[in-house]
C-alpha cells in the first residue's frame, strides 16, 4: 500500500493515531498523535537518544526538525481549521 493509499485509509477511518505510524521517521521517533474531540496533539516523548547536547540536555535539532514536519503535516491532514490557517499564513 502507498503513502496515499494509507492516509486515504485513515482519512477514511478517522483514526489519526495511525499516521504516526505510516510515516518511518516519525514512527523512528516515537511520535505519538492523540485526538480527543476536536483536540489534535503530536507529542514526542522523551527517549535518552534524541539528546543531542548531554551537557545542557537538549533535544537534538534533527529530532525537533523530525518531530516538526510530520506534525505539521498530520494537523494539516486531520484537522480542515488548521489548513485554512496555514494557508491564510503562508501567504505572506
């Protein structure tokens, strides 16, 4: 099954939890959607290996990068509010 045969699934299904798991390197991550009514939140939990910085700690910046596009395209995929915001955004 494709990309888009996959999130077509979970358009279908509505269950956003499973585009986590459909994208690899957000699966990598152990990004984590949860939906609750119209609530939509990735979350990023804390792993040891994503420090990238032991002495301050600080999450590495290909791990913020990482956890950041997948987000920004499963709010956008799920949520119809936050397309129309980032296209009112983008636009400037």
């Amino acid at each position: 099954m494709s990309l888009s045969d996959t999130l077509a699934d979970i358009r279908r299904r509505n269950d956003w939890p499973l585009l986590a798991q459909a994208v690899p390197f957000a699966r990598m991550l152990g990004l984590r959607v949860d939906v609750k009514g119209e609530s939509f939140t990735c979350v990023l939990p804390y792993d040891h290996s994503l420090i990238g910085n032991p002495v301050l700690p600080a999450l590495h910046g290909g791990a913020v990068g990482g956890f950041r596009r997948p987000s920004i395209s499963a709010s956008t995929t799920c949520c119809p509010a936050a397309r129309r915001t980032l296209t009112r955004t983008s636009t400037w």
